[in-house]
C-alpha cells in the first residue's frame, strides 16, 4: 500500500525548486544539495570562526524541513495536512541558500580586507547598489499593483462596512479566509472552509464550498443553495484579490449571469463590485452570530 500523500521525490525535488525559485531540473535536483554541502564544508574548514557554522546550519535546517515535510506526507492523507512541507514551509527554502551565499561574501569581503583596506567597501557599495537597482527595477511595477489592488480592497469592505446591516450573511464569490468576518463583523459563508487537522468536519465544508461553486457557475440553477444558507447578500467581485491568494470561487465568473434573476435584486455595483440583495426567505439553520466572540459589527444596524 502507497502511504504516501506526495512521494519523496517531488517533495524533495518541489524543495529545490523553493530554494532557487523555478522549476528544478535534473541538474538542480543534484547540484543544490551537493553543491551547498560542499560549500557547507568548506566554510566550516576555512572560514573565520563565526562563520564556519552557518553554512552547515543553513544545510541541516533545509534537511529538517524535508524530513518534516516527508512525515506529514506519509501520515496524512487529506490535502492540507499532507501538503504541510510544501505549502508552509518550503517558502523559507531560498532564505537558507541567501544565508549561504551572504557568507559566502563576508568571507569573500575578509580576504579582500587583507589585500586591501578599501577593497571591502568598495565592494560591498557595488553589491548594495546593484541589488538595490535590480529591487527597483523589479519590483516597483508589482509594489504599484499591490499597492492600488489593496486600496480597492479596502473600499470595498469599507462599502460593506456602512451600507450592509450587521447580522446579515454573505456569499462572495472567492475565498478570503476571514476577510469579511473580520473587517466588517458580518458572516461570509464560504470564508474559514479549511477544516484543517479536523477531518470531521470535511463533509459540512464540502457541502458549503461545492454549493457555492455550483452557485457562481449557473446562479439560476442553484438558487436553492442561497435559501439553504439563509444568505442575505450576494457579492460578485471584480478584479480586486481580497485577504489571500485564492481567487474566485469557480474561475471566469461572468457578472451579466447575476442580472435579471428575480430573487437577486441589485443593490450597488461599481468598478469593485456587484451586490446584490436575496429575496427569497433562508430556510436553513445557522448559528447566530452574536453568541460568538470575534464579530465586532459597528456598520449601519
């Protein structure tokens, strides 16, 4: 029997790919490894004394992270858990091999000092400005994208915030992980549908996820779902990432396809977002929010 949620090889091969940010090849999936060891050893045996260390640090802490990450993948067999290694920690892979390379160059900038005495800092002006411009160059554009994604982002739940009634429930078509819950205190039904560590809780969340992907796919087949979850408001939002990197509940939602049903009646619609009204009464039954800590709705009541 396969206990493996992800086999060993791509994890280890997904953690060289971290660690040089692209895709490994072949010749990666072998250098890397190799090649920071032997650089590991090397700075252990030449090195000054306080960086010897760091470069067998740097390995052995990557090794730790592979070796966690290969226990969650055998242990569990639903997707959050068995993907831990890749997902949650394989992000601080390329910060160990800059540790390496950072040493590398102090080390480098050592010798440069007993050669001569304004080398090092000429050498360390060079590298500061070079990757100063390479920062700037590179990441100006995506600093503006974020920059004006998140002041729409803000106006958009700062419109929720004073022009939906507190205790109201809403769908949004994508995923925020609690954006809404904690920005304007109201309910949003599909946010927080990562049960996690608890599997007993998958078939509730799945029901909830899959209605409203069927939902946003064809609104007027589905309009059970909203009476189902008792929802108030229905949110179509456009071009605008809110709160994570999940996109949109079912990809290409077309915002025409919400207009013209007669139990959405809309309310606002901007650059932002569409927004709708429900009309016909929820017949499930939903927690009462207000009995809960953690909502704190200050909006129009």
């Amino acid at each position: 029997m396969d206990h493996w949620y992800t086999r060993p090889q791509h994890l280890v091969r997904g953690f060289v790919a971290s660690t040089i940010t692209r895709p490994a090849s072949s010749f990666w999936l072998a250098t890397i490894p190799l090649g920071t060891l032997l650089v590991a050893l090397v700075m252990l045996w030449r090195f000054p004394q306080d960086l010897r260390p760091l470069g067998l640090a740097a390995w052995l802490l990557g090794a730790v992270l592979v070796a966690v990450a290969l226990v969650f993948s055998y242990r569990y067999s639903t997707y959050i858990p068995g993907t831990f290694g890749p997902h949650r920690l394989y992000d601080y892979a390329c910060l160990l091999l800059t540790l390496v390379v950072l040493g590398c160059l102090e080390g480098l900038l050592g010798t440069l000092d007993r050669l001569r005495r304004w080398l090092p800092a000429l050498a360390a002006t060079a590298l500061v400005l070079a990757f100063g411009a390479t920062a700037a160059v590179a990441g100006g554009p995506a600093r503006h994208g974020w920059q004006d994604n998140g002041r729409k982002a803000v106006a958009l739940t700062d419109w929720v915030d004073a022009n939906l009634p507190c205790g109201t429930r809403l769908l949004v078509d994508r995923l925020t992980l609690g954006t809404f819950a904690a920005q304007t205190g109201r309910v949003s039904v599909a946010e927080g549908m990562g049960p996690y560590l608890r599997p007993a809780e998958l078939h509730t969340v799945l029901d909830i996820v899959l209605g409203a992907h069927a939902f946003f796919r064809d609104p007027a087949a589905h309009r059970d779902f909203l009476r189902r979850q008792s929802v108030d408001y229905v949110l179509v939002v456009k071009d605008v990432r809110i709160g994570s990197m999940v996109d949109t509940l079912e990809k290409d939602v077309d915002p025409a396809s919400f207009r013209g049903l007669g139990f959405l009646e809309p309310v606002h619609s901007d650059e932002r977002v569409d927004v709708y009204r429900v009309v016909i009464p929820g017949g499930g039954k939903v927690p009462d929010p207000t009995r809960f800590p953690g909502l704190d709705c200050r909006g129009r009541s």
